[in-house]
C-alpha cells in the first residue's frame, strides 16, 4: 500500500536539530518539495516517491541539488 503524499508531509520527520520549514509549500519558482529541514545553511529536501524508476528517483535528486 502507497503512503500518500499528504501523509507523508504531515509525519513528524526529525534529524538531530534540523526543524521543518516547508511542507509541501512553494520553496522556489515552480519548486515544491514535500518537506524541507533546515539548520543554520544546511537543508535536508525530502520526497515521497512512488515510482521506482531510476530516472525518476535522479530527476527528482538533481531537481533538489539545483535549488
């Protein structure tokens, strides 16, 4: 069974002490991962995925890398 991407943005996703910044919200033109952490100037951008297609998987990496 797939995990939506609305439950997905609502888990309480935690990494030492990065805090959620954008849940699915605009984080740059056209841009709008499901869940942003931020510390200081590091960022963590996560996706929910459910393909499992390679060149989806990387699309969606490099997409995050360039902003």
């Amino acid at each position: 069974m797939d995990m939506l991407d609305s439950a997905f943005k609502q888990l309480h996703h935690k990494y030492l002490d990065f805090k959620i910044i954008h849940r699915g919200s605009e984080l740059a033109t056209g841009y709008k991962p499901d869940v942003v952490l931020q510390k200081d100037n590091q960022y963590i951008i996560l996706e929910s995925e459910h393909s499992t297609n390679r060149k989806t998987f990387l699309g969606g990496f490099l997409k995050a890398a360039n902003f």
